[in-house]
C-alpha cells in the first residue's frame, strides 16, 4: 500500500491511500476511487469520519483519499476549489495510482456532505469554471452523502452555514443544496438517521425529494436509531468519552453503498 500526503492551496491536503497492484492478481488492475469530505461544521475536520473510513472502504477493494479542505475562518468558496483541485490531482495522477479515473466518487459527512453535495451542483461547477479546467476535466462518477448537511431553511444546521459564510451569511439560501438540484445532478446515495438531532433527517429528505423529482439515479437509507456524527457507527469509529455512537443497526451502510456502486458501474 502507498500512502502519499498531497498538498494544496491554502493549507489544504489530500491523504491518498493506494493499493498496488500485483502480476499475481491484476498488473494493469484500475480501481474506482473514493474522496472523503470529512463533517465538523466547517470548524474543523474529524479524524473519525477521515482515516477509519478509508481504510474501510480501502479493504473493500477501493483507492481512497481524504480532503483536509479549509474551514473558519477561511470562507466559501475556498474548500469547493480545494475539493476541485484534489480530484484534478487524482485524475491527472489515475496511473500512478492504479485509480479508474471515471470512476471517481466523492463521499462526504454532516457539513463535508455539504462540500461534496455542493460539488455536484451546476451552481458550484460554474464557480469553478472561472478558474480551474472544463468540467470534463473535474467529471465525478457519484456522491454519497452521510448525514449531510442540505438545507439554510427550516431545518438548517446554522453553525455551519455560519462559518462556512461568515459576514456573508445572508447568502446562505444561495447554497442551500436542495434548491440546486437539476438534471445534471451525478448519481447520489444517501443515508441518515431518524434520531439525529443535530442535523435533523429532513436535510437527508429535502435533497433525495429533489432527486427523485429530477429523474437522478438515488438510494436512501434512513436508519431508526443513532445520533450525529456516527461514521462507521463501530468500535473503531466512536468517540473515547463515549460509546454511544456504536450503532449495530447503521454498520452496514458501507456494504449497501458499495453494492449500489457496483449497480451505477454496469
């Protein structure tokens, strides 16, 4: 296994894990990748829902990378490009690193659902189409969004929309996920819990309602029991003060998310 530390504009970094390849097996194997948007409310990054989880999915027959994207005080639009430069990198780099450059899957979690959500918007990628290649270039195969953060409305998780916006804060419907959905929208999954009281399930239902009204390729998997921030929901996800977040119920989201991989790959 290779691990390559990548850095990027404004202090940002991506952590790439590969798997080699082998004549035994596959010499000239290519691998789908996956690019995990860790959550912290654009405050800061958690490592539980970073490492663990590409290791996971490493195991499960992936490349895998991990944004260390900026957050408060940095502002929007900075993360989107770093998150856009990170994929640039993976693409541009796919030999090196075994990587099936069309199949790139951007994962992310809580407000790093946000980032990756708001990556798969039209509204992101002409922000983006000012500075950093065509969209050809930047073309991502799938999002899977956990727990995310959509919605500035009702239901908002307004400590994100504040510092990821600061004084600009009045703009926030402008980022709001489920009002930029449209038809170009990349194939999504998604799942949440029902007892998530941080970042209520509605942002999870705003989003896949909007999904399922554009025609774009969706599952979703809305979980009884378990609170925010549950990343793998297992013993080597959750928090040390607390056990709380081992949650047996939610431990298969990996295994259905790679079979609905598999389903948008044929």
């Amino acid at each position: 296994m290779v691990i390559d530390k990548i850095d990027l504009a404004k202090a940002g970094s991506l952590q790439i894990y590969s798997q080699s390849n082998s004549s035994e097996i596959d010499a000239k194997r290519k691998r789908p990748c996956i690019l995990i948007c860790p959550g912290g409310g654009y405050e800061n990054l958690s490592f539980r829902e970073s490492e663990p989880v590409a290791l996971k999915f490493l195991a499960m027959g992936y490349q895998t990378a991990v944004l260390s994207y900026s957050v408060a005080p940095e502002v929007f639009p900075t993360a989107i490009f770093q998150l856009a430069e990170a994929i640039l990198y993976l693409k541009e780099h796919h030999e090196q690193y075994f990587i099936d450059s069309d199949r790139i899957i951007l994962m992310g979690f809580s407000a790093g659902g946000h980032l990756a959500g708001l990556y798969g918007s039209s509204y992101a990628q002409e922000v983006l189409l000012k500075d950093i290649g065509t969209k050809e270039k930047r073309q991502i195969q799938a999002i899977v969004l956990s727990y995310p953060v959509v919605t500035s409305g009702e239901f908002a998780h307004t400590d994100s929309f504040h510092a990821l916006l600061a004084s600009n804060y009045e703009q926030r419907d402008s980022l709001s996920l489920e009002k930029l959905v449209d038809a170009t929208y990349p194939p999504t999954f998604v799942w949440h819990t029902q007892q998530d009281d941080t970042v209520p399930v509605q942002n999870s239902l705003l989003l896949v309602n909007q999904l399922i009204a554009y025609g774009i390729p969706t599952e979703f998997h809305l979980f009884t029991e378990g609170l925010h921030g549950l990343s793998l929901g297992t013993a080597e996800t959750k928090r040390s003060s607390s056990p709380l977040l081992i949650q047996p119920e939610v431990q298969v989201w990996p295994e259905l998310c790679h079979a609905w991989l598999e389903s948008q790959s044929k």
